[in-house]
C-alpha cells in the first residue's frame, strides 16, 4: 500500500521554554497530518543527548531525553508554576535550541517538578520503575553518578564503581537514592507524556516512525553496565571504535568514536541484547529506520587512539544471524534499512535476505554527470523515497549551491517551470515514484534554505539547533499536501 509522511525531529517543534516538546505544538503538528493526508510521522532518536547535543550519541538507548517532557502539562498537574517557567532564561531566539541555557534550565524545574511530585505515594511510578527494570536501575544510578563525578566520563571514575563492585553500587544506591529517584521519575514523565501523544496520532490515522542508532555512546549507561556487550577491555576503554573509511567526501574517512560490538558474545546469547533493545523501542514507535545498516553486514574498526579512521580494517557483523533471531522471537517487523552510501553486494544480499526496504535520497539523484540509482524510474516498490534526511542540506540549500549542468537536469528531469517551485517538483517526483513510500522534511515543504538544516556532519558545533517558526503550518499548505498525496494515491 502506497503512503506518505513528514519528517520533523520533535526539538524543532515551536513552542515555548527552549525547545519542542510532547506539548500543544506536538498535537497541532499531529492535526495538520491528519488534515494534509499523511500517513507517518517520521522523528529522531528519543535518547538521552550527551555531549555535542546529537540525537545519535545518547547516554541509554532505553531512556527517554527529559527535554522533551512538557513543562505546560507539569504546570497543569499542580507540579510547577507558569511563573516558574517563565522565569527561566531559555534564549531569545525562538527558531535555535540553546542546548547550554536548556541544560541550565530545565534541570532546575524538573527538579522541583519531582520533589512536589510525592513519587512514594504514586502507585504508577513504582509499578513503572518495577516494569522498566531491567535498564531503569542503571540508567538512573549511572545519571545519578555522573552528576556527583562533575559529569566525567564512567572510565575516569573510581575504580570501585567503575568496575561495579556489588559493595560499590549498593553504597552509591543508598548515599545518591534521591538523585536515582529523580531520574527514575524523569523517564516516568517521559513515558507517560510520549505514549499519550503516540496514542493521539495513532487515533488520528498518523503512524510513528523512528530512529535507532546502530550503535551506542562511549560514555553511556549501557557500555558501564554491560561491557561484555562490547569490544572493550578490563580498565573500560575501547578496543576498536566505529567509523567510516576515507572517501571523496572525507579524505581521512569519519571517526565516529562508538565502542564495537563483540558480536561473537551476542551470538552465543542468542542476540537477546538486540532482542530487548527492538521489543522497547517498538513500544515507543510503529515503524523504526536502523540507522548505518551497512554495518551488520560488515564494520570499519579503527584501533582506539588513532585520530583519523584512515587505519581501520573491515570486519565481519553478525549479518543473517542477529534478524534471523530477531524475527524468531518478535515476528514480522516493520523496519526501514537506511543502506546510504557506498553499496556491496553483501549489503544488497542482506538487505534482500530481510526483506527490508531501503533508503533512496532525491538530493542525491541530479548528479548531470551519470546516471544513478536514486533517479525514480530506476525504484522497485520496495523502498522508501525522502527529498533528503537529516545529514542533508535541504531541497533549496542544495538547488542554490548545485553546479548549473546539475540545476538543468534537475529542472529537465522534474519537467519544472520554475525554480522557485522546485522543492515542490521534487516532491512530486518522489510522491509519483513507485516506492511504498515516500517521506518529506517539513523544510523542503516549506521551501527553506541552508539557514534550516538541522545537522552538519563533520561539523563541531552549531547542530541539530533548527526550530519551526510558529504559524507556518498554515491550513493552504496541508491542503496542497492533501491534494499531492490523493493525486498519487498515497
């Protein structure tokens, strides 16, 4: 079945107190879907961020980031007042995310949030933090750790913790138990407030796709807790790091710094690491793109200390093994490879082997040089078309910069009449093409420039900063969406 959705991050929603949130904006944005005929909301990872801010470097990949816990609903659940919030220096520059005066911030209120919130009498939290056991415990200690470590890396810590010795966290677990408390609380609130908004679309006719990393942080809950999970060594420190080998676009290739898997250990667990990380996360979303699914076929391992991935080696990934278990144990699963960037035929096989769909990027498809796979007449059904994702300029930035043997067959191509209506032709192009679906950035419906890309890559600050100005989900705009999509039944 054809069907179509929009791309937005839930930070870049508007709204008030510094970033978007699962609050009013959240629905309206659910409301305009509906009306436009959209099928899919499409987000990026909801963990935890840690240092650069990036969705894709998070401190648990169960956790939820307390970022986007609505302050409003607090407001109206007696926990915080309007004067509060309004009280708290979140920037003045309603289209950016502050990340330094949110951390400030926000904090501070969610702080008094959980101590107003009596969590000893809340049936509902204890049964929560019962259910979410498995993660939460840790998750909250290791948070809780880090705030009394001045926010230090785990492997700098004592040894004791570090290495987890039972007295070690027994002692911490009673001397930090407030602070462990407040994060268990922030995930509850999370929790609650994400599945109310899911439940919202869900009932409107909108389905959640989200967005898993590959792989996890260095410096996260799940490498301290697990590190046999890893390939990492007794003192804590990584072995070999994740990266990309050099090419035209990175001479050095792209040193990503994640710690590996040790699929061998995965293997002789049955996978249930994966298994348990996919059955959490399919309760969070309906549809879920694995990001960088190259690397289950196989993985560029770069010897840790070395400062470009240019002496990384290819490894084998667990391939076949790891979905083959996956699907055993939670069925059929409806799951988006992201297969971006340079394509073996194991990657092709293994991709095929699953049944997955692909990625195909309409801001890669007008290179005037040669002919490619992302143009639309060379798609099968079994695919997934976006303008571009969250690594790419938007429709116009790219339009404005393309070379003009490049602009003229995009404009041949696309039959388009006019360059200011390009993003729109492009649109049409990937909501006519044959895939199953079809995904849009809200930027590229909007026409926006380079001044609305969200992320950068290979740039050190400045990221994952964009937010929708307020009123430019205009009822014209669903409506002209609404009509694309029934033109070409989607």
């Amino acid at each position: 079945m054809r069907k179509s959705g929009i791309l937005l991050h839930i930070s870049s929603l508007p709204g008030k107190y510094g970033i978007g949130s699962f609050g009013k904006a959240a629905y309206h944005f659910v409301d305009k879907l509906k009306a436009a005929k959209q099928s899919y909301w499409q987000i990026l990872p909801l963990g935890p961020t840690s240092y650069g801010d990036s969705p894709y470097q998070s401190f648990s990949t169960f956790a939820g980031n307390p970022y986007f816990i609505d302050l409003e609903q607090l407001i109206e659940e007696g926990l915080l007042t309007k004067k509060e919030c309004d009280g708290i220096d979140f920037g003045t520059d309603l289209k950016k995310v502050d990340y330094k005066k949110l951390y400030e911030g926000r904090f501070e209120l969610l702080h008094k949030a959980y101590e107003r919130a009596k969590v000893y009498e809340d049936d509902k939290f204890a049964d929560f933090v019962y259910e979410n056991s498995k993660w939460l415990w840790d998750y909250a200690l290791f948070m809780a750790l880090k705030d009394y470590f001045n926010g230090e890396p785990f492997n700098t810590w004592p040894k004791d913790i570090r290495e987890r010795y039972d007295y070690a966290i027994n002692y911490y677990r009673e001397k930090l138990y407030f602070d462990i408390e407040f994060y268990q609380f922030l995930q509850y609130k999370f929790d609650e407030q994400w599945k109310k908004l899911k439940a919202y679309a869900n009932e409107n006719g909108v389905e959640i796709i989200g967005d898993i990393p590959i792989y996890v942080a260095m410096d996260s809950a799940d490498t301290w807790a697990h590190r046999e999970l890893f390939q990492m060594d007794e003192e804590g420190k990584a072995v070999a790091v994740a990266g990309c080998p050099p090419d035209g676009f990175a001479p050095d290739g792209q040193l990503w710094g994640n710690p590996l898997y040790n699929w061998g250990y995965h293997k002789d667990t049955g996978f249930k690491w994966w298994i348990k990380r996919l059955r959490k996360n399919f309760e969070n979303y309906d549809v879920i793109r694995i990001d960088h699914f190259r690397g289950f076929d196989e993985y560029w391992a770069v010897p840790y200390g070395d400062k470009t991935a240019e002496n990384g080696t290819w490894c084998p990934g667990p391939r076949t093994d790891l979905f083959n278990a996956i699907k055993n144990e939670l069925g059929e699963l409806p799951i988006i490879a992201e297969d971006l960037g340079t394509m073996t035929q194991g990657v092709i096989d293994l991709r095929e082997a699953t049944g997955f769909p692909g990625m195909k990027i309409l801001g890669f498809a007008f290179d005037s040089s040669e002919e490619n796979e992302y143009l639309p007449h060379t798609y099968d059904k079994n695919c997934v078309v976006y303008t571009g994702t969250h690594d790419n300029d938007t429709l116009i930035g790219w339009f404005t910069k393309a070379n003009e043997d490049d602009k003229q067959f995009a404009r041949d191509y696309l039959n388009s009449r006019s360059d200011d209506e390009i993003h729109w032709d492009a649109i049409r192009g990937a909501w006519s093409s044959v895939a199953s679906m079809a995904i849009v950035p809200i930027q590229d419906f909007l026409g926006l420039g380079s001044e609305a890309r969200i992320n950068t890559p290979g740039l050190a600050s400045g990221n994952w900063q964009w937010r929708l100005k307020e009123g430019v989900l205009t009822d014209e705009l669903a409506e002209r969406i609404a009509k694309l999509t029934k033109v070409y039944s989607r």
